[in-house]
C-alpha cells in the first residue's frame, strides 16, 4: 500500500519540459534528496546513491510515450 502518492499532468512546451527535467538531474546529481512543492506544501524525497533506472519507449500509431523511472 502506498503511504503516499502524488500525480502531476500538464502539457508543456518541449523545452519546458527539457528545463524540468534538467532541474531534477540537476538536484539528483547534487544531493541526496530532491525537494518538491506542490499546493503551497513542500516535499522532501531522499535518494540514496544507488538508484534502479528504467527507460521505456512506447511508439504507437497515434501516439508516442518516453517514460522515466528512479525506483529505491
């Protein structure tokens, strides 16, 4: 059971995109945790040094889908 669970959706811009994605490796690669805030609370994620990455690649007629996994 998950203690906690939280989903964003939102359409962006490719570079907007970029630049987020930027940030958190940015974060991931200085620190060992990665802050969030959302709804005006702030969140604090520890990330150990050791992390199992996953890169999936969907390609369908209508669609394309690039997803990006950390689990610990």
């Amino acid at each position: 059971m998950d203690l906690m669970e939280i989903t964003e959706k939102e359409r962006l811009s490719r570079e907007d995109a970029a630049a987020r994605l930027h940030a958190l490796a940015d974060a991931l690669a200085r620190h060992n945790e990665v802050e969030f805030e959302r709804g005006g609370l702030r969140f604090t994620v520890h990330v150990p040094d050791e992390v199992d990455f996953k890169l999936e690649i969907e390609i369908g007629e209508d669609e394309r889908e690039l997803e990006v996994e950390l689990k610990w």
